[in-house]
C-alpha cells in the first residue's frame, strides 16, 4: 500500500529487512513469540511482514510515523499504529519494550540525537532491549566533529598499540564500508561518551584511551553487528547496527498528556487484539 511517500521496497533493502529481524531475534533473550517493541513505518509498513514472517506476533508489533498517511494506512492493514515522534512515544510508553527497530531515513541529526537521549531517558528500555538503527551517510553537520574524534582516537591507539593487522582493517570495511565513516559505529560510540559523561562528570577528549577501553567493555556487553547497503538510487549510503542496550534506565515519565492518549488509545487495540 502507497501513501505517496517514496517506497522503500527495493531488492538490497529487502535483503537488509531480513537481516535486520534476525540480528534483533539473536539479540533478545525471550523468544520473538512474546517480545514487543517499536518499528518505524514507512510508506509501505514493509519491516511488519517480516516481522510476523520471524515470528513476531501483530499485537506486540507498534508501528510508529510522524506522518500522518502512512499511519492511516497501517491501521487500514491492521496493525497498531501510532503518530508522532518515536522519541516522545518511547519516553511516555511505561512499560517493557524489548526492541526498536528504528529505519530512520536521516543522518546524525539533531533529531537523531533526540532519540538516542530518550532511550536513556526512558523506563521501557533496559539492558534487556535490543536496538536497531539504519542512518544515512553524509549530509549530517554534527558527525565532522564524532568524525575527527575517531580519527585521533584511532591515531592514538595505533601509537600506543600499532597498527591493526592489515586484514582486521579490510574484514571491518567489508563489513561498514568504511569503519571510519560508518554511522551506526558513530551512534553507539556516542552511547560510550554519554555514559562517560555519566560516570565522570565529563565528556573524553577524543584521544582518551581510557575511551577506548569504555568502549572495548561496551562492545561485549553490545554485541553490535553492522552492515549496509547501497540506496535503490545507487548515490546513498545507508548505516545499520544492532545491538543490545548496555545499561538499565531510570528515566521518568515524561508526561505529555497528548502524547499518553495517543498511547493509551494504542494500548487498548492491542489489548483488544490479545483477547481476540
Ligand atoms: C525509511 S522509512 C521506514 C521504512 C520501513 N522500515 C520499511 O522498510 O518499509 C522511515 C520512516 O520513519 C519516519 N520517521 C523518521 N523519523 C521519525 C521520528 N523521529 N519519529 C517518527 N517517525 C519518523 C519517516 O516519516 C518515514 O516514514
């Protein structure tokens, strides 16, 4: 189904949807049959069948848009459905969630940014909650400052341990592109710093090793795993990761009474679609 928004139903895509849903499967610790979460709609709700195709079940599947039609348009097939900011819905959901699959179609924007302040921000997500992110490469003002960081930070590991076997370095392209520029690498690096922050009261100077051990004890606790593809254009590149969340939230509420009709409104029609 079309809502006049661009489709996104392209081979190399298609081939990413499945590999996406798998990583997330691998990743939970309770069976797909029972693990609810978020997911980005899209034009064509395309990531909903492959999520019932792994098992996931329509009633603990929440599509979310900002835009209006494509809203109209799940709900029209079914599903569950929510309007607005995926960041505002995460921080006003209050309950468990167990993945979120977010397919933005943006870089490391400001709004990007947003969500990944509310998924710390938020009481749903814990360690438990799996994360799935798809950015665009390029065209973002805020990732030249993350990309210089990483160019030190790799300058100063490499002048204190030596350069990184040669095919360590192509195995890591083959599977980012470019590790350098790979913005799935950037975003959970930027969890690194936050925690960082968190911990000490400061962000690291981009050449801290001590922020590459942080990040060395991320990674096992993450799992992350990476890829990307090619847009049906051929002149974009898009980024993906998925990992587990490292840490348990203490967010609060955020209590936008707007945004919690909205929610309670979803969580009667899954209600309704559990007692079915
Ligand atoms: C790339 S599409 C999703 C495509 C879908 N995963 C698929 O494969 O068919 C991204 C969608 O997310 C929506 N979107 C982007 N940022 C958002 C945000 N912060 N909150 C809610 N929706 C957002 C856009 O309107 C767009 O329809």
């Amino acid at each position: 189904m079309q809502t006049g928004l661009k489709s996104y139903n392209y081979g190399s895509k298609r081939q990413w949807r499945k590999w996406v849903w798998n990583r997330i499967v691998e990743r939970l610790d309770i069976s797909p049959r029972v693990a609810r979460g978020f997911y980005l709609l899209g034009p064509d709700n395309e990531d909903y069948k492959i999520a019932k195709q792994k098992k996931f079940r329509p009633a603990n599947l929440i599509g979310i848009d900002m835009n209006k039609k494509a809203v109209i348009s799940a709900r029209k097939q079914g599903c569950i459905a929510i309007q607005g900011d995926i960041s505002d819905i995460i921080c006003n959901w209050g309950e468990r969630i167990d993945f979120v699959n977010a397919d933005f179609c943006c870089g490391l924007t400001k709004q990007f940014y947003r969500f990944m302040g509310s998924l710390m921000d938020a009481k749903s997500i814990s360690d438990k909650t799996v994360i799935a992110l798809n950015l665009l490469r390029g065209r973002d003002g805020f990732s030249s400052g993350v990309l210089e960081n990483a160019k030190i930070g790799k300058n100063e590991f490499e002048r204190k341990f030596g350069r990184l076997p040669k095919f360590i370095e192509q195995k890591m392209n083959e599977k980012m592109g470019n590790v350098n520029k790979h913005r799935g690498m950037m975003a959970i690096s930027q969890i690194g710093e936050f925690l960082y922050y968190l911990k000490r009261g400061k962000f690291p100077s981009g050449n801290s090793i001590t922020m590459f051990y942080l990040h060395y004890t991320l990674m096992k606790k993450m799992r992350p795993d990476f890829s990307w593809y090619k847009s049906n254009s051929g002149n974009m590149i898009m980024d993906s990761v998925v990992f587990k969340y490292p840490i348990n939230c203490e967010g609060e509420y955020r209590l936008d009474k707007c945004m919690k009709n909205k929610i309670a409104a979803a969580k009667a029609v899954r209600t309704k679609k559990i007692l079915a």
